[in-house]
C-alpha cells in the first residue's frame, strides 16, 4: 500500500487523511508514514473514490465551459511582436550585447559613501585631488571613448526595435511597427493608457514598457 502512495499527490494524500481524520500537516514522507501507522482497513480503491469525489467537486465539468478556459488563459497575454532585422544588424547586436558583458559599471566619485550618490548616474570627477580622475586602481572606472559600442546597434533597444516616446493615442500613428516601438511616458495616466495598448494593439505595434495591470 505504501507503494501506492508514494505515487500519490500531497493533495490526494490529504484528502485521505481528512477521511480518516488524521493530521495533515508535514511533508509528504511524514504523510505516507502516517498513513502507512494508520490502523485504519479501508480499501485502496475506496480511497480512489473519495479522492475522485473530493476532485469533482472542487472542480465541476458540468459548470465548466472550454470557452471559459480559452479566455482564462488569454487574459493577461500580449503578444510580443519582433523587429524586421537585417543580417548585418542581428551580428551587430549580438556583437553589442557580448561587449556589453565586458563593460564595467561606471559609479560617481565617492558613491560607497553616499547614499544619494550610489542612486544618481554617472558624473565625471573634477579636482587636482580626485582619485578617481587621477585613475586609481582601488577607485571605479571612468568613462572613456573606448567602452562604446557598435555604432549600427547604438540607441536601440536589445529587441532591435528604435524606441519612440509616446504620450496619446495619435502618436501612434507616424511608428513603424515593423522597425519602431512605443514607450509610453511616465506621466500617462491609467486611462489613456490603456487607451494607448488598445490602439497599439489594432495597429500591430509593440508597447516596451506595458503595465499587466493595465
């Protein structure tokens, strides 16, 4: 019997613990056990059909449509279009993004120390003394010419799409879904919003920073 169980959900295991009002908590070793030290006689396939009862009635077929499981599992997806790319601009951004791994992370001067500096970007370091200026090893790495990347990929986004900012529906209207997506600003409120992924939606065009809860 106890190899029956062992093939058992935790689930299932509880619900017959429940018919022989035993503990459930535990994991599931601790629950095979119990049930194994149960002096309880009743029938493997007695067991199987309270199981089968307690899974009917948590989930009814009858009050289940498939329509209703399609649009279940729909709600919440967007689809995420892809960007007509060229050869040569699919090697560049792949060559971008292997760069992209080698490059430091560029810090203010004295950013371990102040908070509100590790939260603001990048600053270039001024005075005859600055550590970071003079190249210290023990300070962060400067900006310079020969971290930047491939020119063809610069500016875009790591999908390959060209990002257009957009506060309305009718900017909408002058992206190129094909080579262009939309950002939406910040100040956006919740209804235009989600007027701006309705229109994006009929016009086929991606929404980079979508809110699911929109």
């Amino acid at each position: 019997m106890s190899d029956n169980y062992e093939d058992m959900t935790v689930a299932e295991l509880k619900v017959i613990l429940k018919e022989r009002d035993l503990p459930v908590s535990g994991k599931k070793a601790d629950l095979i056990e119990r049930l194994s030290q149960s002096s309880d006689d009743e029938d493997l396939e007695e067991v199987e059909e309270v199981v089968e009862e307690s899974s009917d009635d948590d989930f009814d077929d009858d009050n289940w449509d498939d329509e209703d499981w399609d649009e279940e599992e729909d709600e919440g997806h967007v689809a995420k279009q892809k960007p007509v790319l060229s050869e040569e601009m699919k090697a560049a951004l792949e060559l971008r993004s292997e760069q992209k791994k080698k490059t430091p992370s560029f810090r203010r001067t004295e950013w371990f120390r102040y908070k509100r500096l590790s939260r603001s970007g990048w600053r270039a370091p001024h005075g005859m003394d600055s550590k970071q200026r003079r190249n210290y090893k023990y300070r962060s790495s400067l900006v310079r010419v020969g971290h930047g990347k491939v020119a063809a990929a610069r500016g875009l986004h790591p999908s390959g799409f060209k990002e257009v900012m957009v506060q309305n529906t009718s900017d909408l209207d002058v992206i190129d879904p094909e080579t262009e997506a939309a950002r939406v600003g910040r100040s956006v409120g919740g209804r235009k919003r989600e007027q701006i992924y309705s229109r994006a939606d009929e016009l086929g065009i991606r929404v980079l920073n979508r809110r699911r809860d929109v």
